[in-house]
C-alpha cells in the first residue's frame, strides 16, 4: 500500500525538503538493479540525490536489499534521498496491494441438519469446500484421514481432494457447507486441518447465512465479502499458533491414507454393483487382510462394515429422494435378498425400510 510522505516515516531512507529540489549536475553514475518484481532500481552510492514531485501523481518506491522489501510513498513533496538508497520512482498504477487471498465464487452455501447415523459416501469436485459443526459431532474424511469435528470446528478441503462426512450414532448433527473458488497464494495453510474458529470468525458465518435469505442486490457482493473476511480470519489466527498444529507425515503414513482413500472412492463409485472386500482390496492393489488393517488404523472401521454403510446410505437416499421401493433400492445396492437389507437396515437406522418409508410419506 501507498503511505503518506512525513518526516518520521521517511527518515530512514532521507528528509522531506521545505524548499524545492535542486537541479543536480554533477552526480556519479548510478547503480542498476532488477528486483523479483520486475521493477528497475536505482542507486546513487556516493551522493545525495534529491527529486521533485511531478505534476501528476507519482510514487516513490524504496527497495530494502537485506530484508528483500519495498516500502511505497506518494512523492507530493520534493525530498532528498540519502546515499546507498535503491529506489524507484513511476505513476500511480492499480496494483498498490497484493492481496494473497481472493474468494473469486461461491457455489453453494448450506444450513443441514442431519439425523444420527447420517453417512455421506463421498465426493470429488474442483472447488475448495469449508465444512463447520454448529451443533453435534462430525467425521470428516479425506486423505485417508479420519478427523471428528465437534461443536465450534471447521475444515477446509482442498480443491479436487476426495472426502466423505459421516455422524457415528451420538445424535443429530448441524453443519454448515460452502464450496467456493479462491486465489490463495499459499492455500496449505488453510487445508486438511481441524480449526476451531474464535467468536470473530462465527460472526462472519452468522451473518452470511442471514444475508443469503435477502433479496438484495448487493447480497453476493456481501456474501464473496464475508467469507473471504472468515478465511483471512483464520488464516491469521493459524499463522499466529505454534507449527505443531500440522503433522507432516512419512512417506509410508501418506501412501497408506492415499490407498485407503482410494479405496473409499471405489466403493463409492461402485455401490450399485456386487462388491466385496477382495474387490475392493484388489482396485488398489492390496491384499484384503493389509486393506483390513489400513482401515482400522486410519478410520477405525473394518472395511466390511464400510462397505455396507455405503450401501445402507445408498438405499436409504433411494427410499428418499428416487421414489425406489424396498426391493428395488436392496437389489441397487447390493444386498443378496430383501431380508438381508431390511436387518441391515434396522440395525443401522434402528427402523424397518418399510417404517422408514411410510415416515417419510411413502
């Protein structure tokens, strides 16, 4: 950013002139200098150098060689530099702040409340996507990692990651989802990690799920404005605690959760069809008993039971949303006979697929 030309800010660098600049002749050759930005830096080692403000509005750009910085000043008044200075001097353009972080769109925005036992197979998609817990507990899967978001904690996924959501049986769960596109230079800080968001940062969630209800012109200016405030929030506060918050992990740990999620992402793209454990296991090149204790390890469930969660998560969004009878959603996703599901089907639900339907209006 620009900064005001005054006597304390620009003593470093020289002084602020209560007369006009004089006309320098006999000045030694200057020094040149490209800095990573492109710009041209000048130096004069051996001699003062004084410079008069334009007639339109100029800025004069100072280059700090040992800390690798600039500091910018609106040149409205003549002043002299000292010797050994690199500085610049151009017109006012339009890039006086470099912003690290844009929220450039924001795809969906979410208020769910999801019933115990909620378990959302999985999905892929371009855009990054925060996920926040307002009431409940959460499991949040991606990278192979399982981390269990309570009341107050959010997470971001990184754009293209694979990740999955599931509540374990204590009870309903609130949350709060938005997929969204940003330029971020260093988008790192802000993935794959459990945040607890201070009051601050609530507020700005709070207000944008109130400013998505109006009928406003300005409401997707407010809105892009909101979370790109709540990001730079919690991109500050990450920044402002110890490193210890992120694990960098082996490289064994890492190609472990890489096929475990890539397992997960077969049994999500195949729960139409008969899958077992073996089939699974094999799409990753694993044995069924390595495959067994990679899931335990990293998302303490045994694969088999996975698979049918899926399955049950399935049927039951076929019950609900594409007007499938009870037959027809066991025979779609698997199940061997009708009676097998509906058992599967109470034990996970704790009702029939017969009382869930009529529950539901069917």
């Amino acid at each position: 950013m620009v900064e005001n030309l005054n006597p304390i800010s620009f003593a470093p660098y020289g002084r602020i002139l209560t007369g006009p600049a004089v006309i320098q002749t006999d000045l030694p050759a200057p020094e040149h200098m490209s800095a990573a930005s492109g710009r041209a830096f000048i130096c004069y080692h051996g001699a003062e150098i004084q410079l008069a403000r334009g007639a339109g509005m100029s800025v004069l750009e100072i280059y700090d060689k040992n800390k690798g910085g600039t500091r910018r000043f609106y040149l409205d008044r003549d002043v002299s530099l000292q010797a050994g200075i690199w500085f610049a001097v151009a017109a006012f353009d339009t890039h006086t702040l470099t912003p690290i972080l844009t929220v450039t769109d924001i795809h969906t925005l979410f208020y769910q409340e999801r019933e115990p036992n909620f378990f959302f197979a999985g999905e892929q998609h371009a855009p990054y996507e925060l996920v926040y817990v307002d009431r409940g507990t959460l499991h949040s899967v991606a990278g192979g990692r399982d981390i269990t978001l309570s009341q107050g904690e959010m997470m971001v996924y990184d754009a293209n990651q694979w990740h999955m959501q599931y509540e374990a049986g204590r009870g309903t769960v609130c949350f709060i989802t938005m997929a969204f596109d940003m330029l971020c230079a260093c988008p790192e800080i802000l993935t794959d990690r459990r945040i607890v968001i201070g009051a601050d940062a609530r507020e700005f969630l709070e207000r944008m799920l109130t400013e998505q209800a109006k009928q406003d012109p300005l409401r997707d200016d407010m809105l892009l404005t909101g979370l790109q405030m709540l990001l730079l929030l919690i991109t500050r506060q990450i920044q402002s605690t110890p490193p210890s918050a992120r694990l960098v992990l082996p490289a064994a740990a890492a190609a472990e959760r890489l096929a475990v999620e890539q397992a997960q992402k077969y049994i999500s793209e195949n729960v139409h069809k008969p899958l077992s454990v073996a089939d699974a296991a094999q799409s990753v090149h694993l044995s069924a008993s390595y495959m067994t204790a990679l899931f335990r390890r990293h998302l303490h469930i045994a694969p088999a039971c996975y698979i049918r969660r899926v399955r049950l998560s399935e049927a039951k969004r076929l019950l609900r949303e594409a007007n499938a009878s009870i037959t027809e959603a066991a025979n779609s996703t698997g199940f061997a006979t009708v009676q097998h599901f509906s058992r599967a089907f109470k034990t996970e639900y704790g009702v029939t697929p017969s009382d869930y339907a009529r529950a539901i209006g069917k």
